[in-house]
C-alpha cells in the first residue's frame, strides 16, 4: 500500500468554527482514504499554539521553551484528531520516527505531532516521509496553495498550480529562528523536501474534494512542488 504523509495545519483542525463537526468530516475522509493508502498525519498547533507562543514571548519566556509550548499544542490537537477516529489511530501521537513506522502496522492511520524545538511540524512531516519512505506529502492548510502573494491581503494574487522544488526554498527563506507560524512552509522542512525530492501538495484543508484527491494522487486544486 502506497504511504502517505499528510499535514494538517492547526488552523485546519480547530479554526474555533464548528470544529467537532470538523473534526468529524475530516476523520471520515481519513478513514475511507485508509482503505487505500497508508495514512501518516502530523497535526499542526494552529492559533492555539501561536497564542501561548506570543503570550509567553510577552512574558519574556526563552524561544527554546516557546517552541515546547507549541509542540505541547500540536500533540493536544492529535489527541482531539484521534478521539474522531474512533480507534482508527494510535491515541497518543508518536514521538519519533520509527515509533510512527512501527505503530503503522498496528493503525491503519498513524498520528504525529511536533517533536523537538527548533522547526514546525512541515519539518516532522518531511522527515517522516523520509523515514517511511511516503510517495508523497499533502499539506492540508489555511490557504488554497501556494500564491504569488498573501492572497488574505492581495486580491491580485495568484496560485502557482505548480512549482519546482528550488522554487519552494527560495518561497520558505531562510532558518528556523523563533516560534511561530512560518510563512509558507518551514525552510528547514523544504531543505529536507528538495534533498528527497518527495513530491508536496498544498490544498486548502476545508477542500475536501481537493484533499482527498491529493492524497490519492489524483489530479487537485491547490500547488503541486515537484520536479
Ligand atoms: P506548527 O507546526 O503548527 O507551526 O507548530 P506553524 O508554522 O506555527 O503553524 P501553521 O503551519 O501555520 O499552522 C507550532 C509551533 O510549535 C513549535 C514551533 O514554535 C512552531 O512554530 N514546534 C512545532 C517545534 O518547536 N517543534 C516541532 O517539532 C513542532
């Protein structure tokens, strides 16, 4: 069976919008899909961990330990994930890599979370798919793809339907250097995705069609990096 490594940002799993019904939708088309590919999902931190991160900031707290509140989040959020799947997925999210490997031949669907300071979970999940070997990485965001610009704040921006893998390290920019959201996909994750070469969707997380399509490997509205 084909792997799949898929990336749910936070602010696709708890938007603070109706989420439980959300959540349920999304462990649906997760469960079907798991019929037909080997899920690995690594939850984001969304909002949720952006707020502790930028309280704690005010505070003064060090971004080593600011990076540990936001892992704390984005192993909170697969908790939730993983009551919606009913069984389906290991209930506490993996810590390493090849805990996640060994926990796939026991779920059909596999849950991971941040691991260490210093990235996002764009880095656990390229590294993931390096680990288990993924066909492929679906990036389930906020966003419809990859734009020319942030397309919340400039009408004319437009989405790239396809873009090479140098293109998304020069879009990512440079290092890791605090907590928080990164802007497109964390530089740290793309260097790791253009050593690989692991082909990335980008699709907007509440297109279900579009997900569910990219995690097939079928044709999808959203941003295909590649070669
Ligand atoms: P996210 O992966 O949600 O990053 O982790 P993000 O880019 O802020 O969120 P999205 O993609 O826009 O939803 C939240 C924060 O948790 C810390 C980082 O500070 C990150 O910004 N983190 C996460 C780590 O330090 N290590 C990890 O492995 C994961």
């Amino acid at each position: 069976m084909e792997k799949v490594v898929v990336s749910v940002g936070g602010s696709v799993l708890v938007p603070a919008e109706d989420d439980a019904r959300h959540l349920r939708d999304l462990a649906r088309l997760l469960r079907d899909l798991s019929a037909r590919v080997k899920l690995f999902v690594v939850t984001g931190g969304g909002r949720i961990a952006r707020y502790y991160i930028e309280t704690g900031r005010t505070l003064g707290i060090g971004e080593r330990t600011l990076d540990e509140f936001g892992i704390a989040v984005t192993r909170l959020n697969a908790r939730l994930l993983a009551g919606a799947l009913e069984g389906r997925a290991n209930r506490e999210p993996a810590t390493s890599y090849s805990q996640a490997a060994k926990l796939a031949r026991r779920f059909p669907i596999v849950l991971m979370a941040g691991t260490r300071p210093g990235h996002t979970t764009d880095r656990v999940s390229a590294s993931l798919a390096r680990f288990v070997h993924a066909a492929r990485i679906v990036n389930a965001t906020s966003v419809a793809g990859v734009f020319t610009a942030d397309p919340n704040k400039d009408p004319d921006a437009r989405l790239l339907e396809r873009i090479r893998f140098e293109d998304l390290v020069r879009l990512a920019g440079s290092g890791h250097s605090a907590a928080g959201p990164s802007i497109v996909f964390d530089p740290v994750a793309a260097q790791v995705l253009v050593r690989d070469r692991t082909p990335l969707s980008v699709v907007h997380g509440r297109d279900r069609e579009a997900l569910r399509a990219a995690i097939l490997g079928e044709p999808f509205h959203g941003t295909l990096v590649a070669d």
